[in-house]
C-alpha cells in the first residue's frame, strides 16, 4: 500500500514537474514573441521610422540643418545667405528620405539620391547669376554644386543603415515564420496544460505562472528602458536624427508597458480563475 501511495505520489511530482518546465517553455515563448512583434511594429516597419520622422519634425529640421551647412559653403562660394531659402525644400527631404529608406529596408544598399537636389541648386544658381549678373566660370559653378550636391547626400544618410540593410531584408523574412512558429508552440502548450489536467484549476494555475513569467520578464525589460531614458543618451551628430531617435525610444517603452500591463491582468485573470475554481474544488471535498 506504502509503495502504492509512493508510485503516486512520484508521479504526480513529476508531473507537476513536467508542467512547470512547460509553463516555463509558455512564459519564455510569450516574451520572446512579444519582443519579436515590437521589432515588426517599429524596427522593421518602415512606416513607423517616417511616422516618428513626421511627429518629431524630422523633415523641417534636417532641412534646417542641411541649408545651415549650404550657408558655410555659400560664404565661401559668394553667395548670400538668402539664397538657400528656397534650394532645400523639406517635401523633397522627405521624398529622398523615402526612396532612401526604401532600398535599405529591401535589402539593397544605394545611397542618397540627390538628382533632383542638383537640378534645383543648379537652376537656382544659374537664375541668381543672371539676376546678379553675377560672376561665376563653369568651375566655380562645378564646385558649388557638386559640394552642395555632397552636402545634402551626406546630410540625409542615417549611421548604421548601410551596415543593416542585408539584417533588416533578411529579418523581414523570417520574422513572420518565427512568430507563427512561437505561436504555434504556445497554442500547443496551452493544449497540453488544458487537456492533461484532470483538474482545470491547475490548469489555469500553470497558466497564471506562464503570464506572471512574461510580465516579469517584460518589467525588467520596460524598468530598463525608463531608467535608461530609452535612446536619449544616443550620441549622433544631427539634432533631427536625434529627436527622432528619442522620440522612437520614448513609443517604444510606452509599447513594452502597455504589453506589461497586459500580461499582468492577464495573470491576474488567470489567478481569479484558478482560485475560484479550487475554492469550488475544497467545497465539493
């Protein structure tokens, strides 16, 4: 009878085993999963970087920045300040930001366009040497525009991305396997944990300790960003990138808490359920 309630009792011990080891495996897939469709949300969504782009002015101060820097080169060149109100239009940043962007996120590394900027300087160059009557030889001119033409190509290049390029077209592939494949094996474990127990208040025990895991994990993760102050200690160059950059961070950390949140109610749920259910258990016994 002794080795009877022993052989029991060992294997509900291992069972019970066997379910904290798959909770676990379900909290590990729900935060990696959760991690993995943030990237698809803000890394690797295009739409995202020019919705950042578009809220933090992104356009209107690279512009900014860019005719600061043609105004240095105007100096040197003879040409007035008053000049470069007109050459660097903010909607053509943000068309040859786009085109810019475009080959990078498909995996192809050209650089800036900057045709239609040279037409326009060159046509605005040549309507203030005839206003002017101003004199400038084809080499002057050659060089104003083809260093204002390097100005504006440099001056729309983002650090990194000719380095993720090839990363950001290979993740935008294998990116939705990995998600369907995590969700796949959580749909899977969820299965197991619901069927296997005879009980179901276990079942939404196991359950509870898999969100409880997820949100955990995700605390940290948020808790660091907010103490980190997300991407504002990022060192760039160009004031427009940055504020961009903060602005990507700051979306970001709201995202990871708001998914925080979510997983604790869910844990929470998961609790009220598992606790009415045993409370209904030890009625009955």
């Amino acid at each position: 009878m002794r080795d009877i309630m022993s052989k029991k009792q060992t294997k509900k011990n291992i069972r019970n085993v066997v379910f904290c080891v798959l909770s676990f495996i379900l909290a590990l897939f729900l935060f990696v999963n959760s991690v993995c469709m943030l990237s698809v949300a803000f890394f690797l969504n295009e739409n995202a970087w020019i919705d950042q782009m578009n809220s933090s002015n992104y356009f209107t101060d690279k512009a900014d920045e860019i005719k600061n820097k043609l105004v240095f080169l105007g100096n040197a060149g003879g040409l007035p300040p008053e000049f470069f109100e007109n050459v660097v239009d903010p909607i053509q940043v943000a068309n040859d930001t786009q085109t810019y962007m475009d080959a990078y996120f498909n995996g192809r590394t050209a650089g800036v366009d900057g045709t239609a900027f040279k037409r326009k300087f060159s046509s605005e160059l040549d309507r203030y040497i005839t206003e002017n009557n101003a004199k400038y030889d084809d080499n002057n001119k050659d060089y104003l525009v083809d260093n204002a033409v390097l100005i504006y190509t440099n001056g729309l290049e983002i650090p990194l991305f000719y380095k993720l390029s090839e990363l950001f077209a290979e993740l935008k592939g294998v990116m939705p396997f990995v998600i369907a494949g995590l969700g796949a094996g959580m749909a899977a474990i969820v299965l197991v944990l619901f069927f296997c127990n005879k009980w179901k208040h276990r079942t939404f025990k196991y359950y509870c300790y898999s969100c409880a895991g997820a949100f955990l994990s995700l605390l940290a993760v948020s808790i660091y960003m907010s103490v980190a102050g997300g991407l504002k200690n990022i060192v760039l160059e160009s004031r427009a990138l940055y504020d961009t950059a903060v602005s990507f961070g700051t979306s970001i950390s709201i995202a990871l808490w708001i998914l925080t949140a979510f997983f604790l109610i869910i844990a929470l749920l998961m609790y009220v359920i598992y606790s009415n259910k045993i409370r209904k258990v030890s009625a009955t016994d």
